[in-house]
C-alpha cells in the first residue's frame, strides 16, 4: 500500500488542483510501479508560509523580499 505525502505552503493551490495532484499520483504509481489504485493512499499537507523555511528564512518573509 504506497503512501505519498505532499507538502505545500498553504496559499498555492485550489481544491480542484489538489484533486489533480491526487489523482495523478495515484496514476504514476499505477502506470510507473503497477500498484493498486485503491490501495494507494495520498495526503497533501497544506503548511502557513510563516512555518517553512528556506535558508534561513521564513517562506513569507523571502517573499516579501521577492526572493
């Protein structure tokens, strides 16, 4: 039973394309490792902004820089 987690800042995707990013993982893995569609499992973890960070720092904090 593959089990895929996906990170993302929270701000960056509607609900239709996370829909699309399950689904098309579950594709890959039935096209690319011939595993079971119903048996794959995808969780997307939607994290603030304020809790990711990139050298050092916060995600909001390079984009306010324009980083």
């Amino acid at each position: 039973m593959p089990f895929v987690n996906i990170k993302i800042t929270k701000d960056g995707a509607t609900t239709e394309q996370k829909a699309r990013l399950i689904s098309g993982v579950t594709s890959l893995l039935r096209d690319i490792l011939g595993k079971n569609p119903q048996t794959t499992v995808v969780v997307i973890d939607e994290v603030d902004t304020d809790n990711w960070g990139i050298g050092g720092e916060t995600v909001t904090e390079r984009r306010r820089q324009g980083k």
